[in-house]
C-alpha cells in the first residue's frame, strides 16, 4: 500500500474512511502532532483508493488482511497507536481486537457504529448550524454541502485540500466490487479492549450518526465517548479546537498507561 511517512517515535497508524485518501488523516492530524515530539506518524491509502491498486483486493476481509501485512512490514511487533475515521474506524476496531495487545491506544472519529450499511443505520437530520456565506464553486459545493455542518471558507479550504482530492482518483470499480463484501466475516468486536480509547462523534453526522456508535460502549470499557454539537462527518474540520483538546487528552491516557 503506499503511505505517507512523518515523524519518528511511536508509531501512529492512521486510517481514513471510504472514498477519500491519506490526506483526510494528515490534514486534521500532523497539526496536532507539531506540538507532540516522538510520535512516528503513517498514513497509508487503503486499496482502491489514493494511489493504493487494489489487485487481489474483493472484499473488507481482504482490506483488513492488506493492513495486517502493512502493520507486519512497516511496525512489527512494536506497540502502536491506532487512529481511524468512519469505515477506518470500523477497520481499526478489527485491528486492534486482533492484536490488543499491541495496540497500545485506539481513537475513533466518527466511526460507524453497530450498524454497517446506512439504510440500517440511526441518523440524525442533518442542518448547517453555522455559515459564514462563502460562494463555492458549483463543483466543490456538490461535494460539500451534503456533508457541511459548519460551512465556511476555513472549512471549505481545508475539505478541498484533505478530502476531495481523494474523491476524485479514487477507483470506484474496485469500489464497487469490494462493496458487495463490504462486511467483515468476522467481528469487528472480538470481546473488549481495555486499552485508553477516544470515540468522537457529530451531534449532526448525517452519515455515521452517533446513537449506533454509543452502543459499542461495552467492548471499550476505557474510552470516552463524545457527542460534538455543531459538527458533522467532518467533525475534524468543523470543530478542530474541540477535536485537537481531546486527541491530546486521549495521548495523555496513553502515555500514563505505560
């Protein structure tokens, strides 16, 4: 798979979601990382998207198995960190009950929850609750607007630069073919993890939602749980005060659980 390295130190295993690219993970996440030394970040794109092929790949069993062998290439045996958004997250959480003891710490943004296909799932109505009347271009607007719960030329900017460029190369035939066994054989839950989790989710995500995410609750009996008002799918972009303050927290937890 090809990624994208910064940093050096603990490694930071990065996932991003359906469709987009590495991109979505570096934008909301180096940031944060500029003030958080000894942190060796990696950002791969998964199969069929960014500029991953996905030769061989037909299914989400066949993703998982693709980072497990990244994982294997590129950390090793070496306690990880683990950061995952919406269908990332739903692979993270594969991830670390297969290897919970080597993931040292796991952080969800806006994962899907119990509920892996949207018509199944528990939504809520989506609203822009703030704007500050920025014109886009019709093109970038389409891509946006479904999505915009803060709607303004900074969030604009930024879901032009992390998210839509990986819109635009993804491969949706292998998309398309991998959909069709889009659930995991197995899991993602295996039992519990109890290492230190983070699960952030927009009172307003339109997409993922939040009520099917509290419901995994009980297999993360160390995580905290967060409903952010004012924040959508992009809850990285709509509220990044918010969202670096708990990542940082979430870090604390990691470090002080040795």
């Amino acid at each position: 798979m090809h990624f994208v390295e910064h940093g050096a130190g603990t490694p930071v295993l990065a996932i991003h979601g359906w469709t987009p690219d590495h991109r979505l993970m570096l934008g909301c996440l180096e940031p944060f990382f500029e003030t958080r030394p000894g942190y060796r970040r990696l950002y791969p794109d998964l199969p069929a998207m960014g500029k991953s092929p996905a030769d061989g790949i037909d299914s989400s069993d066949d993703v998982l198995a693709a980072l497990e062998k990244f994982v294997d290439a590129e950390i090793g045996a070496e306690p990880f960190l683990l950061v995952g958004e919406s269908y990332g997250g739903y692979l993270s959480r594969a991830l670390t009950h297969r290897r919970p003891d080597q993931v040292r710490g796991l952080a969800l943004i806006c994962p899907i929850g119990t509920n892996l296909f949207s018509p199944d799932r528990t939504l809520p109505e989506f609203e822009v609750r703030r704007s500050d009347g920025v014109e886009l271009d019709p093109a970038l607007a389409a891509q946006f607007d479904g999505l915009a719960v803060v709607r303004t030329a900074e969030t604009a900017r930024r879901f032009a630069e992390e998210i839509l460029p990986g819109l635009q190369i993804a491969d949706r035939e292998a998309m398309v073919r991998i959909y069709e066994r889009w659930e995991l054989s197995e899991g993602p839950e295996l039992g519990t993890y109890s290492g230190p989790s983070l699960i952030l989710t927009g009172r307003q995500d339109n997409a993922t939602g939040y009520e099917d995410v509290y419901l995994l609750l009980p297999h993360y009996p160390y995580a905290s749980f967060v409903v952010l008002d004012t924040a959508g799918h992009n809850l990285q972009i709509d509220q990044p005060v918010l969202f670096d303050a708990l990542m940082g927290e979430w870090l604390d937890r990691v470090a002080q659980s040795g």
